[in-house]
C-alpha cells in the first residue's frame, strides 16, 4: 500500500475504514472509504504528501475543495468535509456507484445519440449551474465525468483546477499548463484568461469522443497537439459519425469553434438547444411496435415466398397454376391481415407517420448497436474471428467433397465415406455460418428490405387504403403506455403521491399540444411571406412624399400597413411564448424524472418528489391555453 494511503488510513482511523484504491489523478489519489458514524460508502480525496509539504500548493488544494464543497447540484459529485492532519490533507466526496465516461467509451465502444445527449445536457447543466456561481471547472475530460450504475445519470468531479473565475492567476504547476491537452480549449492553451465559455469547448471534445470513440485531434507530442487546437478547426462530427440527429451535431460543432464568441453563450443555452434533440428521441408505443413486428415478419415471408415461386416457375410446365395460386393465396392472406391490424392501429389513434418513425427508430437503434459492436478492439477481435471462421470453412470444405467424391477410387462403403465427411462438412457450415454472421451487414441482413419498404411512400399508400371507411371521431387519441419508465412508478411513490401518474399523462398530453401549436404559429408566419417585417419586401410600404390627391390613399396605406406589422409582431411573440412555455414545462419534468431515479435508486425519498411534481403542475397550468 502506498504512503499517502497508509498515511490517510492512519489519520481517519476511527473515523473512516479504508476499503480499496478507485482511481489517480494530477493531484490526488482517490480511495473507497466507509464512514462508520453514517454506515455510508464515501470517496476520500487526499494530497500527495510530497504535495501537502508544499504551502501553496497545499492551500490550493484546500481552495479547491472548498470550492467545490459549495456546489450542490444533482449532476456534481458532493463535497462532505475537508481536514488537515500534519502532512495529510485529504477531502470526503460522496460515493457515485458507476464509471467513468473514459471507462464507458473503453468497455462499449461509442454511446448511442439518444446516450450521449442526455449525458452532454446533464454535464451542461451542471457547469451552468457551477459558471453561475463563478467557478469555471478548466479541466472538463471524460475521466471527470463519472456516469452513475443505477440511472444512468451523469455526474462532473475533480475541481481539480477549478478557481473563481474573476481570478486572474494562472494556475500552474512547475510551469506547466494545467488541464489534459486534448480537451482544453485554444485560449486555454494559449495561456489567456478563460471564462465559462472554455469549458464549453472541453465539454464539446467530450461529446466528440463520447459519440466518435476518437478525439477530433491526435498528435504525437503536448505542443503539437496545443498547436492542432488553437489554429486547426475541429472536423464536423457527422463526418466521423454519420446519422446522428442533425441538432446535435449542429451543437457540438457549435461548443467545438475556436473563437469563445462563436460558442454557446453559455452552458445553459447549450443545455436549452439538446431539449430538442432529447425530447425528439422517439417512445415507439406498443402497439405500433406490435404491428412493427408483424409487419416486418410478414414482410420477410412474403419475400420469401415470392423467390421460391420465381425459381420453380421456369420447370413447372403445366403446372404453373397450382404452383402460382398457393404463394398467390398465402400473400392475400397476409395482405388482409396486415389490413386489418393497419385499421384497427387507425382506430387507436395511430398512423402512416407512426409505424414509418418506429421503423426509422429500429433502424438508428441497429446502428447504433453496430456501431458499438464494430468498433476499436471488438472490431479487431471479431475480424480475427472471422478470418479464423474462413480458414476452417475453407479447409474442411473441400475435405469433405473430397472424402464423398473419392470413395469409388477408393472402393470405401458409402457408409463410411459419409461418416468420415460428415464431420468436416458440419465444422465447415458452422464455421460459415458465424463468419457470415459476424459481419456488420449480417446484424441489418434479416430487416433491411422491410425496413426500407416501410420507412417509404408504400406505407402511407397501404395505411389510406386500409383506413378507407374509417371517420375522424373514430380515431381514439393514442393513449399514454402505462409501461413506459416514467410511469412505473415505485409503490411508494405511488401512495404518496396518486395524482403523479395523471401528472405525467398530462405532460405527454400538453407538451403533445404545444408543439402542434408551435407548429402552427410558424406554419402561419411562412404564409405571410418574407415582406411582412415591411424591410423592403413587395409588402412593404416606403414612406414617399405625397402629393394633396394622393394624401388619403396614403394614410389608409399606412394605417393598413401599421395593422400588418402589429399582427406579424403578435406571432412572433406568441411563438417566442410558446417555445418558453414547452422549454419550462420540459425541465420540470426533467427534474421529476430525475427525482424519481434518484428514490429508484434508494437516495432520496418519495416526498422529496412533492416540489417538484408542484412545479410541473404550475408549469402545465400555464401552458394551457389562455393559462
């Protein structure tokens, strides 16, 4: 065991019991630790000895996390005590159960978009909330960034160069630049004073690697790589990620622009553009995954059924009708079911757009999960797999033609010749079978065509035909999944607060109606057409001198024109409304879920949920019409 932690162990005997190391950094050695007054799993901190003896170091050490110690924030690792003891200095930080964003990309490879959203918004949050008390964190990296086993939830630590931001000392050590290289920003680098903005940039790296599995510069040495990110733009992440939705790659390249003003203003703004891209992220309701199901099954036997007619057809001679009418029959039948389940998924409120967005899901799921499974060392040990696969199939293969074709040279009983062949002919169809299977083409082999013929025209023409009889007040609203995460609802929960469930329908519901709304306000501003700001359009009226006979005509003209710019202005300012009004009503819901994973999770109570469910309801009152 090393000094420092023999040291520690010494100084909070008693105290705490040191159970083992979880991890190093630049300016401590962190330990898993159990306060035996609480019976709590904590995460002590403490200062290299050879640190400690230095003062000013020292005191920083001590600033540090005093510093962080008055940060209190759902998505920031909390800071308990801090204590001197002669030459051990060390502070108790809360326990997070989980990994490190670092360790997540090692072990899985890249998150998927909806993942890396969630975990970028969740960190922005926490550094607005940090930027707002001054504290610029300076060394945003994924090993601070520890991603919670239970929720799921992302958590920032290690102020470990954290300092108020109107300080303009830089903070260094021996002379060199604080913070990890590849994910500071190009003023950080280059030595001037930063503000919030730079973490912002460090946090878009983050987001880079997270989605990427690699960073947006590589260099052999520190200086190069300084140089890459103060003069060098970083490449798009859709060029290296291809896919992701469109509003989070706008996002990351945005906190990736070398200059601070081209950035987010702030981590909050950052956090309000991802609401989109989270809130977007599509819950396929069952019953439109059901009929997902039955449709691509259905599909994939139809194909089926329709190549193996094909390839009898030319031998059939006489027989064409009966080979014909029975694959003929079979895609009738499938047809009239499939019909059938489309109308009845009309009835319940659902339609063409539905199943063509549960398809596209599945779709970003499957590369999402071939992205993982392809990539980096997995991508290297399934290659060296299928390579070995091939080898096998390659030799057993012509071994086995050979022992059945040779028999006659060899006056071998037929019985014997097939036992000695049949061996390597099922060790060469096993073997072709997984080299066949670990391919990235193999994983979408069995979806695809269905995909594709779903995701198309087709299904809006298939779904009109089979609504065809069917009236509008026929069709049901599309009832909320009661399966769904954020309405499973822990029993205590549940008693505490009965009227939650109906909470979060009418969430689903008003948020649902806010967006058809916006939709609307700015449907009607594109009808009024580019003049209607009256800035030089055909709209537009110019303020010429009159003559006497023309005096009335242009003060009605005037008047007419002063009426369309105060009604444009209306929409405008209903629109900027209700976008406010679905921004609020998303993150209090936001925090309700996050108080909910955090009862799941055995770390906060259900009344600890009453404030916020309060919150939401004001929240939906207001967005209701006329609210």
């Amino acid at each position: 065991m090393d000094s420092e932690i023999l040291a520690l162990q010494e100084a909070a005997r008693g105290r705490f019991s040191i159970e083992r190391e979880l991890g190093r950094g630049g300016m401590g050695v962190v330990v898993l630790a159990r306060d035996l007054a609480l019976d709590r799993a904590v995460a002590l901190k403490v200062l290299p000895v050879t640190l400690a003896r230095q003062p000013a170091l020292r005191e920083r050490f001590l600033r540090e996390a005093r510093t962080a110690a008055g940060l209190s924030h759902p998505n920031v690792v909390p800071i308990h005590a801090v204590e001197e003891h002669d030459d051990v200095v060390f502070f108790v930080m809360g326990y997070v159960d989980g990994e490190t964003l670092a360790r997540r990309v090692s072990r899985v490879g890249p998150l998927s978009p909806a993942d890396a959203t969630r975990l970028v918004q969740e960190v922005a949050w926490a550094l607005a909330y940090a930027h707002g008390r001054g504290i610029v964190h300076r060394d945003i990296k994924p090993d601070n960034i520890l991603i919670e086993r239970a929720t799921g939830r992302a958590l920032v630590t290690d102020f470990g160069i954290a300092r108020v931001a109107d300080a303009t000392r830089a903070l260094t050590i021996d002379g060199h630049v604080m913070g990890t290289a590849q994910f500071m920003s190009p003023e950080q680098a280059a030595g001037e004073k930063v503000d919030g903005r730079s973490d912002l940039y460090s946090l878009g790296v983050v987001a880079f690697l997270a989605l990427t599995g690699a960073l947006p510069f590589e260099a052999e040495s520190v200086t190069a790589l300084l140089a890459m990110q103060v003069t060098r733009p970083a490449p798009p992440v859709a060029s290296r990620r291809p896919g992701i939705p469109a509003r989070l790659a706008t996002a990351i390249d945005r906190c990736l622009a070398k200059q601070p003003d081209d950035r987010f203003p702030s981590a909050e703004a950052l956090a309000d553009a991802l609401t989109e891209v989270e809130t977007r992220t599509v819950d396929v309701p069952p019953q439109v995954r059901n009929f997902q199901r039955v449709a691509e099954q259905s599909t994939m036997m139809l194909f089926i059924v329709t190549v193996f007619s094909l390839v009898s057809l030319p031998g059939s001679g006489s027989r064409w009708p009966a080979i014909i009418g029975g694959p003929v029959g079979a895609i009738a039948a499938v047809l009239l079911d499939l019909g059938r389940r489309a109308r009845q998924l009309l009835i319940d409120g659902y339609g063409a757009g539905d199943v063509i967005r549960a398809f596209v899901v599945e779709r970003d799921a499957r590369e999402a999960e071939v992205a993982v499974m392809y990539s980096g060392k997995r991508q290297a040990r399934i290659a060296r797999m299928r390579r070995r696969a091939f080898i096998v199939a390659g030799t057993c293969m012509p071994l086995a033609i050979a022992l059945l074709f040779t028999r006659r040279l060899l006056h071998w009983p037929k019985p014997l010749s097939i036992g000695l062949a049949m061996p390597f002919y099922i060790a060469a169809i096993v073997a072709l079978i997984i080299g066949l299977n670990s391919s990235p083409k193999a994983e979408r082999r069995s979806w695809a065509f269905a995909g594709r013929l779903w995701r198309s025209g087709f299904t809006l023409f298939f779904f009109r035909l089979a609504g065809l009889g069917v009236r509008a007040e026929d069709r049901a609203a599309p009832s909320l999944d009661p399966t769904r995460a954020d309405v499973v609802l822990p029993d205590a929960v549940r008693r505490d607060l009965p009227e939650l469930p109906k909470l979060l329908e009418r969430y689903d519901a008003t948020l649902a109606a806010l967006r058809r709304r916006e939709e609307d306000v700015e449907r009607a501003l594109a009808e009024v057409g580019p003049g209607a700001a009256g800035d030089g359009g055909d709209g537009a009226w110019r303020a010429d001198t009159p003559s006497s006979a023309e005096g009335a005509g242009v003060t009605t003209r005037a008047v007419l024109l002063s009426r369309r710019l105060s009604l444009v202005s209306d929409l405008r300012s209903a629109l900027e409304l209700v976008r406010a009004q679905r921004t609020d009503v998303v993150a209090a819901h936001e925090n309700v879920r996050i108080q909910l994973a955090r009862v799941r999770a055995g770390i906060a109570r259900s009344a600890d949920l009453q404030p916020d469910a309060a919150t939401l309801q004001s929240m939906l009152d207001a967005a209701q019409p006329g609210g």
